[in-house]
C-alpha cells in the first residue's frame, strides 16, 4: 500500500502524488455506496495494481481537515481569494460568500486585489478599507508590471492554497509569474460582457518551486451557502465578533431587527463596514429564502 495525495480528477480517474511517482487509479465501490466522493487534496491509501504503468485504487481516504464544495477540494490550509480592482469590476457579495465559507473551514484567508496598473480612480483605496476593517489581509498586485508578486509567493511556502476569484481576475497568469513551470492556459476578457473565459476545465493541486501546493479552479460566478444556517452565518462574518457580546440578546443575536443590538451600534459609529453588512443581510435572506424552499 501506498500513501499519497490527490492532485486531479477527471472522468472518475483519479491521479495519486507518492513516493513513488504519480498513479492512476479508480476508487474503490465501498466509496460510492458510503456516498463518499475522493476530492483533490484528498490523503490516501493506495494499492498498485501495474506498477509500471503507474496504475492502482485508492483503498482508503483518510479523515479531512478541511473541505470546500466549490471548489470541491480538501485539506486546504490557505485560502487565497482573487477579484480584480477593474475588468471585471470586483463584485463584494460574491466575496463575501467565499469568505464566508473559507471562515466556516477555518482557513486563514488572504484577498488579492490584481490589475492594479488599471486602477486610475484609486478603487482600490475603498476595497482596502473594507476588508482590513474586517481583519483581513490585502494583497494589491499587478502580473504585467510585476507588482508584489514576491508576497504572493510568501503567502504560498508550505501551505495547500485554494486560489480562487470569478473568471477574467487573472488567476492563472498570476500563477505563471509566480511559477514559470506552470505555464497555465489564461483566457482574455470578452469585450461585450467583461467578463473572463473559462480556462481552467478542473481542479487540479499543482506543485510550486517556492514551496506548497496550490489548486487552480475553475473561475466561479456564484457561491451555494445551502450548507450554512442562518444562525451561524454571523460567525463567519469575524468583525461582529468583538461587539457581539455585548449585544442585548447576546448568543441569538443575528444583528438584524433586535434592539441594543451592539453590531448595528458598531456600524451607525463607522467600526463595520456597511458594504460588509449589507453583504451579509443579503446572505442572511438568502439562506432563509432557501431553506423556506425545502
């Protein structure tokens, strides 16, 4: 038996990273009828069926530390989050739902804001705020005119990183620049919709000679919250947390309609963002929305 890790799947293949090279394998039936899907990033056990034609079956998953649904990866430590400040326009509700399902996997999360040579109205001056208001880390970065690339790198050493922003923010050229090796297929932005063409088909855990592993993923226009209830979603916006105690209701507090609300309090002083929760108001009658569906 071989342990390894989950670096792709396509069309029920999976392919193993192990000491001895990378192997193609299906999963075993048991996985299926247990309803147990193998993810990229996923850790193994493997038996060899042809050894020289790197050919087995994954025998065993072992327990995840972390998994996201889209993009369907696991034991992802880093979340890097990718939205550009022009072309397309950064959209804050589609970021705030990623970040809030990085926060429900407990991962430390970092936000790129790309194109930054574009950005002639100083936009990124008000999405910095935003977001270290929040207690997050902004990274601003150009690939053509190699703008903190270096950092980025930083960010990657010996972490499993999911890179992940709406197609067109430049996720795969970045990952070029960080790692020429690569040389990822990147896609230009259609001039009627501007938004970015799909280049990346699959997820897919890529090796980087500055350290760690990182999966490229299909860029993403929506986010399904279905798994998060509207009791816990207050949780995953971190900003609440310092005033939440000291709201009237306390524990079942959503910050919303109820009195001495200390959240609202922090808002109306300028201590939250009202962009932030306004995003989470729109994701709080979402999720109700549907759950009233089922």
């Amino acid at each position: 038996m071989l342990r390894g890790r989950i670096i792709k799947g396509i069309g029920g293949f999976y392919y193993v990273d192990t000491d001895k090279g990378v192997f193609e394998c299906k999963a075993r039936g048991i996985f299926r009828k247990k309803k147990i899907v193998p993810l990229v990033g996923d850790l193994v056990e493997v038996s060899i069926i042809e050894e020289d034609e790197k050919k087995g079956v994954i025998e065993e998953i072992y327990e995840r530390s972390s998994e996201l649904i889209r993009p369907p990866v696991s034991n992802i430590t880093k979340a890097i989050i990718v939205f550009s400040v022009k072309n397309p326009n950064p959209h804050f509700s589609l970021m705030d739902r990623f970040i809030a399902l990085a926060e429900r996997e407990g991962l430390e999360i970092v936000i790129v804001i790309s194109k930054i040579d574009l950005d002639d109205d100083n936009y990124f001056e008000k999405i910095d705020n935003i977001y270290k208001k929040a207690g997050y880390k902004v990274i601003p970065i150009s690939v053509k005119k190699s703008i903190n690339i270096e950092k980025i790198k930083e960010e990657l050493v010996d972490n499993i990183v999911v890179f992940a922003g709406p197609s067109g923010v430049g996720k795969s050229s970045l990952l070029n620049a960080i790692d020429s090796n690569l040389k990822l297929e990147t896609g230009s932005i259609s001039k009627k919709i501007k938004r970015g063409k799909h280049t990346t088909r699959h997820a897919e855990l890529l090796k980087l000679q500055c350290g760690g592993m990182v999966v490229d993923t299909p860029g993403f226009s929506s986010l399904n919250l279905d798994n998060i209830d509207e009791r816990e979603l207050k949780d995953y916006f971190v900003e609440f947390d310092k005033y939440s105690s000291e709201c009237k209701f306390y524990r079942n507090c959503l910050h919303e309609n109820e009195p001495d609300c200390s959240v609202k309090d922090a808002i109306k002083r300028g201590e939250i963002s009202k962009q932030r929760y306004e995003s989470y108001l729109q994701l709080l009658k979402e999720i109700r929305k549907n759950n009233r569906r089922y």
